[in-house]
C-alpha cells in the first residue's frame, strides 16, 4: 500500500519545528536559519491565504521577523512591511470580494496598523490566529517603540485588550510540547517571556513594554502602575529592574531594593545583568547615606563584571564620603589606566 504523503501544512509545521530546534541550539547560525525561514515563508505565501494555513503561516513569519529583529533591532521599514503584509493576510482570508471594498485602505501599502489590527484580532477570536497575531503586533510595537512611541503604544493596548479576553479562555491550558507535528509559533526562549523552561508562552510581555512606552514619555507614575499591575509579570527580569530603576529615579529607595532583589532570585540572570543589578542597588544605599554597604555591593558588582567601569567610579565617591582621600585617588589611578 502506497505511503501517504504528509499534507502541506504538516511538512510546513515540522519544517518550522525543526529550523525551532534548531534556533535552540547554542551553535546555530544566524543568517543560515534566517534564509531557510524566507524559503519557507516564500513558499507559505505562494498560495492563497486561507484561515487553516494561516495557523502556520503567522508562526513561521513571526519567527523570520524576530530572527531579523534581533540581528538588526531598528529593523527598517522592511520588517515593518512583512509584519504588516502578514497581518493583512489575515484580512484577505477572512473577507469576501464585496467586503474587502469596505476594508480597502486597511490593504494598502501603508495602513493604519493599530485599525487593521483591531479588524484583525476581531476576525482571529475564536481561532488559533490569535496568539500569534499577538506575537506579531508585539514585535511591531517593539520596532516601532523608539520612532513612533504613539503608534507602539496603541498596538500594545489593543494586544493588551485581547489578552485580558482571552485569558480567562487559555487559563488552565498546557502548553504546547513542540513534538510531533505541534507548530511551535515563536522563537523567542520561554525565560525571556517569564514563563517556565517546559511551557509554551501564551502572550508576550505587554505590561513591561507599555511600561517602557510610559517611561520614554517621561510618565513614571503611570509606568509604575503598568508594573504594579496584577498581571504583570513580576517574575519577568527586565520587569523587575525597570521598576527598581524608575522607584530610584523617584527616591523610594527602599522599594527600589525590594524590586531589584526580585531580579536577582531569577534563574535566569547572567553575570553582566546581576552586576548591573548590584550596581543599581549600590546606588539606593549611597543615597540612603549607608557608604559602606554601598562599597559592598559595588564591589559585588565589580566580581560579576570588572569591566563595568561605573560601578568603580562609584566606589571612589564613598571613599570621597568616607573622608578616604587616598583611596579614592589610588581607586580613580585603577579607573584611569583600565
């Protein structure tokens, strides 16, 4: 008996599967899994959209986007393009020839991102579109976070919305084991999410990224309750020291420390982020007027990263408090010849 063939939506989602895998390897190349993602995006996009092969499509564009994202941050307007393009795949997939008239400016070149959004995820609910559509206007935001602060922050408000509807939905789900032919739609490691190393993460860190859009703006207060918020991720890293710095910037010391202790009970903080963690909270203590606890911690600072200069250039100024002339000129001598 003839072997039956494998449909295209499941060699799509093994492929998407395997390139993950791979991803997840310390020893991948880059600019090769990046090709092998437009092969397999070009090859997805030479049909028609249709909502069942979208389910893969958005997944296997998310994972391109954010392979190109995170090689090149600012992305140029070609990331902006193909996010957008795939958002609008979702649209033509869903309307009909007379409906479409309706939506036109929305399949523009240049639409209105946070509209077509909105018609998109109204269109997605009730389907497996609409974490990855998610995932997708979230990388948008984040590419659009340092040139169009306004526009980022509407995207991440209308993801925002539709994860507060569909969390009562996802709650109590297990998470997507990435065997067999189960798409695994996003590249991003699960630690980076704030999630479990074993879980498939079900929304991307929207209240950290609206924190960011709310302190750029100069609106701490409003960034703080983002923060503060019960469904913020408290365990999310950079959550956690965005709220330290932002309290030390407002001189609640204390609650500074509280918030920058959390970042160092987490699993997964590297050597240069706990460095700059001590450093900050260094800082907290100096300005409480406590030298010599601050001296500590700047010096734990320096273990985890010598070449974080700031940290011995804060070391000095206690010795200057301390009325240790000598050593904060033998301390600035160490700091001049690094």
């Amino acid at each position: 008996m003839k072997k039956r063939q494998p449909s295209f939506l499941q060699r799509w989602t093994t492929e998407n599967n395997r390139l993950v895998q791979q991803y997840l390897t310390e020893d991948h190349n880059g600019l090769t899994l990046q090709s092998e993602f437009q092969r397999l995006v070009k090859e997805i996009q030479g049909l028609p959209p249709r909502i069942p092969s979208l389910c893969v499509e958005l997944p296997v564009v998310f994972n391109l986007c954010y392979l190109q994202y995170t090689s090149k941050p600012q992305g140029g307007a070609d990331l902006s393009t193909a996010l957008c393009g795939a958002l609008q795949r979702v649209l033509r997939a869903s309307q009909s020839g007379q409906a479409v008239l309706t939506v036109e400016r929305l399949l523009n070149p240049d639409p209105d991102v946070t509209v077509l959004l909105k018609h998109v995820i109204q269109l997605a609910q009730g389907t497996d579109l609409v974490e990855p559509v998610c995932l997708l206007a979230t990388l948008l935001a984040l590419r659009l976070l340092g040139s169009q602060r306004d526009k980022s922050s509407a995207i991440l408000q209308t993801v925002k919305t539709c994860k507060t509807q569909t969390s009562s939905e996802s709650e109590g789900n297990t998470a997507a084991s990435g065997k067999g032919c189960v798409i695994q739609p996003h590249l991003i490691p699960s630690c980076v999410l704030g999630t479990d190393e074993d879980s498939r993460c079900q929304h991307p860190p929207v209240e950290y990224l609206l924190a960011c859009c709310y302190y750029l703006d100069g609106n701490t207060a409003v960034c703080l309750q983002e923060l503060e918020r019960p469904a913020a991720d408290q365990q999310f890293l950079p959550a956690s020291y965005l709220k330290g710095y932002v309290l030390y910037g407002e001189k609640r010391y204390e609650e500074s420390i509280l918030a920058l202790q959390d970042c160092l009970s987490s699993p997964v903080l590297d050597m240069c982020s706990k460095a700059r963690v001590l450093n900050l909270m260094g800082c907290c203590c100096a300005q409480q007027g406590k030298p010599h606890t601050a001296v500590q911690l700047f010096r734990e600072a320096l273990q985890c990263d010598f070449s974080l200069h700031m940290a011995l250039y804060n070391i000095s100024l206690q010795y200057r408090a301390l009325g240790l002339g000598d050593v904060e000129l033998e301390t600035l001598n160490l700091l001049v010849t690094l």
